[in-house]
C-alpha cells in the first residue's frame, strides 16, 4: 500500500459517510455545504492520487484497477441522491447520459483489453474535461437546496456541459474501437 492507493481506498470509504450526511435528519444534519465539501475532498483525492502516482512512480496495478472504480462510484452515488433530491427531467436526463457512458466505455475497456488492444482506448484529454465539469456540477449541486437559484442554474449549466462532452468522449471511444468491433471474427 502506498499514499497514492490509500487516498484511493479513502475515497471509496467516504462514499458511506458522504450518503449517510446526505440522508441525516434535518434537525441534526449538517448544512448542504458539509456533504458538498465531503464529496469535493474525495474528487480531489482523484486528482491528488493520480498526480503522486505519476511524482512517485507509484502506479500499481490495484491502484490503476480501483481509482477508475472509485471515481464511477463516488459520481453515480452522488447522481442518484441528486436526482431524488432535484426530483426533474433536468437532472435525470444527464444523470442516465452519464452513468449509462460509464458503463458502455468501462465495458468497452474492458473488452479492449481481453483483445490487446486497450491502449487505443485510453482516458483521452476530453474525459479529463468532462469529468472536470462533471465534478464541479456535482460539487455546486450538492452545496444548495434543491430549489431553483442561480447556484442551482450554473450546477445543471455544467452538468449538461459534462454530459455534452460525456458524450463526445465515448464516441471518441467508440470510433477507436470501431476497427475492432466490426472485425469479422478469426475462423479456428
């Protein structure tokens, strides 16, 4: 176990803490801002994990197979309480964009791999900016109550900008694999 693994692991445990804020009773739940701020750490720990993995040449095979998890993780987590909170069209509808890409390009990683090639499907510069926005959205979302705001406005603002770009990063995907896919199968 290295600091870059266990700033991993430490966001996937604070996924419990961060719901179980999300869900106290009013009368002794912290304000909005406690379980944005919990879920603000736990997004910097992706980016401080992966920064220290590469400064300290930690990179690990468990680290690279549980920082893409916990990210998925801690986001769809964060998707499903925001869209019971939010309770709209407006929210659910980039919230399935992107929990459903996240599926299709993990499984097609995944595929990639058995195959040899999951080189060619890599995290591109656009998923880094998809899940930049994504990230901040969620950050914004989960500080205020779920009732229209300006706040509320730049929170879905960026959620669809990260769904835009959700979707032009799997198509990226796709298009890399597309060679792969529509291959017609070697004859034994």
């Amino acid at each position: 176990m290295n600091i870059p693994n266990l700033l991993t692991v430490l966001r996937v445990l604070l996924i419990p803490v961060f719901v179980l804020l999300f869900y106290l009773p009013a009368a002794w739940s912290p304000s909005p801002l406690a379980v944005s701020a919990v879920f603000a750490f736990a997004a910097a720990t992706d980016w401080l994990d992966g920064y220290l993995a590469r400064r300290l040449q930690q990179s690990t095979p468990f680290g690279a197979f549980l920082d893409p998890v916990a990210d998925k993780l801690i986001v769809a987590v964060a998707l499903v309480l925001l869209v019971e909170a939010h309770h709209n069209l407006w929210l659910t509808l980039p919230a399935i964009i992107i929990i459903s890409r996240e599926i299709v390009v993990s499984a097609l990683r995944e595929w990639m791999a058995e195959i040899g090639a999951r080189a060619q499907v890599a995290v591109s510069d656009l998923g880094k900016w998809k899940t930049a926005a994504q990230m901040l959205a969620l950050v914004i979302l989960l500080a205020v109550p779920p009732v229209f705001s300006p706040w509320v406005a730049v929170g879905y603002g960026l959620l669809y900008i990260s769904s835009a770009l959700t979707l032009l990063s799997m198509a990226q995907y796709l298009r890399a694999a597309w060679p792969h896919l529509s291959s017609t199968p070697e004859k034994k």
